[in-house]
C-alpha cells in the first residue's frame, strides 16, 4: 500500500455558504452551443475584477471549465445565501455585459437538449487534456452542468459523519434540482441524465462512506500513487469534503436554470448541513442508509424525479419524496430562521407546485410537437429573468 496523502483542513467559519455555479454558452439564432469561453474570460479579464483561476482566494469570479462551452460563476465566502445570491447578481452582470456584446446567450440547466459530443471543444488546459484523454467517449459525453454548494464546517471531526448523514437526502436534492431529460435529441426517460452521466467517471459519482480520516487519507494516497488523480480536489464525488477549503461541498444538483432556485437549493443544503452539525454538537448519532439504498434512492431520483418513490431509512421504509421533502422543510423551518434563509427555503415549494426544471422542459417539448429549441430558449429566459417561467 502507498503511503497515505496528508490532508489538512482548511479553517472556514462553521455554515459559511459558497456557490459555485456552472452554466453554458448558447447562439441565439440555431440555440447550439458556442466554443466562445475563453473568448468571454479572456473579456472578463480585460474589464479587471476577475480571476481566472480559483487561486486559493474566496473573491467571487468566474472561470472557465472542462469544456469551452461552459463557464462557472463563482461567489465568495458569505454568511447567509442572500449574501451569496448577491454576488452571483454582480458577477452575472459583468459576464452579461460581455456575453451580450458577444451576441451570445447564457443557459443554466443539467445539460443542453440537443448538443452533440463531436461539436463540442474541451479546454486547452493540461489537465483537462488528461482527463478527456483518460475518460474516452465519457469524457466527450459530459456536455453536463451543476450546482456546487459549499458549508463551512469548523471542524475536521464533522466532515465526514456530515457527508455520510447529506447521502440520506441525495434523492431530496436530486429530485427538486433535476433539470436534463433531454440527450443529444432525445428524450431519455430521465429526470437527471446528467447524474447517470458523470457517474461514469471512476472518481465521480457517490463517494465512498469512510469512517474516519485516516480511511480517507488513506485513499487519496493510493488514487495519487496510481495515477488516477493529481490531486485530491480531482476526486468528484457528489458529496464530499474539501480539504483546501474546510467545507463540505454538495454536488448532487443539476444546475439550476435560474438564480431563485438556485437560492432555493442552496438554502435546503445550508439548512441541512447546520441541521445535521447541531445534531452532533449534541452528541447524537446521524441517520445513515446502508450503501446500497442510497445508490438505488439516486437511481429513483434521477430516474422519476419528484414522482420517485424513495428509501427512507435503514429498515427500508418507503414513501413519496414529494412527502419526505414536506416533512423536512418544516423540521428545517427553525434552522433557517437562524440561518436567515428563511424565503429562500420557502422555494422548495413553489418548485414542486410548479414543476421542476425537467418539468418544465418536457411541458415546452410538448407544446412545440417535440422541438426542443423552444426549449432552450425557454430555458435561456429563465436564465435572464432569474425566475422559473410557467410551465
């Protein structure tokens, strides 16, 4: 066995919140994807005020990603998730002076209905060149986009009892948040394509439940010995801890197509995780569910979205996650009073009385005999507005 990675915790204040939010580029007339993101940073950087690269500092900016039809809004360090949407609204604007002089659109979502892999660019960094060429035709595949969701946890101790009790809730997440029933042209059955897509990536998908962190240290260093990672942070677990950060970072979503809910989301994952934090501070024990419910809970969520019927607990229990999602809210009502998040978490509600994203794309599909350009340029308003359009 190699030796095993040392991996420090950063300090980050306990239930800090941090959005790291991917979105694609669009071309208005054919509602294809457009290759112009370094062209987008590249403006960005000569307007000043950006950072291209996440350098170890926590002033919001926007980046680049795997593929150059995507970027990533990035905010700050913030207290409360009106704090972090603040951002999010001045970095848009910046990014919306440049896009709209560049004739192009933005679009948020699990994925654009109808683009093709063989159309697409990866970008020109060495270390997106790796995973492209380690991933094959997956890599190629992954036209897909997210919402990341940091909590500061102030302690390493909580990480990872903090990641295993948040898999309990994956299909809570997933279910509001899927937004890609849409492939390359097809309908795929599914709520969340873009889970069953990125799983497919060794180091992606669910993570493995380590009790303690020498287990995870433990790992690291033999994923660095062998060569599949380069470094820790290339481990993209749906859920995971983030050592450079002192977070647990959330990955579950599908990327919002718009800033409410994406408020929204991130409020039920910061009330979640000062939840479960208090429950330790208290001495409990957090509820978990053996690995093979919650691999089939995420199969259900992505598959039915907020028609799935989900696993419980550990005896199997089962119920609608509509059901288990009402009876969360109200035991997270408190939690986000304290947290000041209180309209924001109000959200989840008008998600599953007006639909969620995958809803309302197939409600668009529908009404078009099966054209999905409208449903881009649906899910291109969306973006603009900052509002869910009726479905």
């Amino acid at each position: 066995m190699s030796s095993p990675a040392r991996l420090g915790f950063g300090e980050s204040p306990r239930s800090t919140v941090g959005l790291e939010w991917e979105m694609g580029l669009v071309e208005p007339g054919t509602a294809e994807l457009s290759q112009a993101g370094p062209e987008v940073l590249e403006a960005l950087a000569r307007g000043g005020g950006n950072q291209q690269d996440y350098s170890g500092t926590y002033a919001p900016h926007v980046t680049g990603e795997f593929m150059n039809n995507t970027i990533e809004i990035v905010t700050g360090v913030c207290r409360t998730v009106g704090e972090a949407g603040k951002d999010l609204t001045r970095s848009m604007d910046r990014v919306r002076k440049v896009t709209d002089a560049l004739g192009l659109d933005l679009m948020g979502g699990g994925s654009h209905p109808f683009a093709r892999a063989a159309d697409q660019v990866v970008g020109d960094k060495e270390r997106y060149a790796r995973i492209r060429n380690r991933t094959g035709v997956w890599g190629a595949h992954l036209i897909i986009w997210g919402l990341h969701v940091h909590v500061g946890v102030e302690h390493r101790d909580k990480a990872l009892p903090l990641m295993r009790a948040m898999l309990k809730y994956f299909p809570h997440l997933q279910a509001l948040s899927a937004g890609s029933p849409y492939w390359a042209g097809e309908h795929t059955g599914y709520a969340s394509n873009r889970s069953m897509l990125f799983q497919q990536i060794p180091s992606s998908g669910l993570p493995v439940a380590f009790k303690t962190w020498q287990e995870l240290e433990a790992y690291a260093g033999d994923m660095l010995h062998v060569g599949a990672v380069k470094a820790f942070n290339e481990v993209h677990w749906d859920v995971r801890p983030s050592p450079k950060f002192g977070t647990l970072e959330v990955r579950v979503c599908d990327g919002p197509t718009n800033l409410t809910e994406a408020l929204t989301l991130a409020a039920l994952v910061h009330c979640l995780v000062e939840h479960l934090s208090t429950q330790l501070d208290h001495g409990r024990t957090l509820p978990e569910l053996p690995p093979w419910f919650v691999e089939e809970n995420k199969f259900r969520s992505a598959r039915y979205g907020l028609d799935a019927t989900v696993i419980l607990d550990a005896h199997g229990n089962q119920g609608p996650v509509v059901d288990a999602i009402a009876k969360l809210l109200v035991e997270l009502e408190p939690v986000a009073q304290r947290l000041g998040c209180g309209a924001e978490l109000a959200g989840v509600r008008d998600i599953i009385r007006g639909g969620a994203s995958y809803q309302r794309q197939q409600a668009v599909a529908e009404a078009h005999d099966g054209d999905l350009v409208p449903v881009v340029r649906a899910m291109v308003e969306e973006m603009r507005t900052g509002r869910p359009l009726p479905s």
